[in-house]
C-alpha cells in the first residue's frame, strides 16, 4: 500500500486525483485486485484524528505530544482556515 498526497503526485506525471486530497493506493499482493481510494484532506485528518485521539486518551503521557501533532498536521494540510 502507499499514500500520496497531491503535491507528491504531480511529480509522477500520472493522471492527476484532484488538488487536497489523498491517494491511498493498494496493490498485490497486499490485495487480490489492484486498486485506488481518494479521499480528501479533511476526510484523511478525520479519520488521523479520531484514531490518535484515542490512542492519546489511553496514553497519557503522550497526550500533549499527539495533540501538538494533530494541530501541526492540521496546519499543513491547510485545514485553520
């Protein structure tokens, strides 16, 4: 499996996926047919967040950490605004 961003994919000179998002892009023989999901970055920081929050909620001592690296993965993404 591999995860492009669409800065990343521009580079490749590859049919491009649409500006904000995320390719995630599954391939034998980690599956039995290739094939590609594109979700946005809002989608991709959704489903970031929900799992490291939790993550943070049962390891306490690494809360502050996790929660500075959301905001940071946030912010680049673009999602402030």
């Amino acid at each position: 499996m591999c995860c492009y961003f669409s800065p990343e994919w521009k580079d490749y000179g590859l049919e491009y996926f649409g500006e904000d998002k995320v390719l995630f892009d599954f391939q034998a023989p980690a599956v039995d047919e290739d094939k590609q999901i594109v979700i946005s970055y809002q989608e991709f920081y959704d489903i970031v967040y929900k799992y490291y929050s939790e993550y943070a909620r049962q390891h306490s001592e690494e809360q502050d950490e996790i929660m500075r690296l959301l905001a940071e993965l946030k912010n680049k993404l673009g999602l402030n605004q």
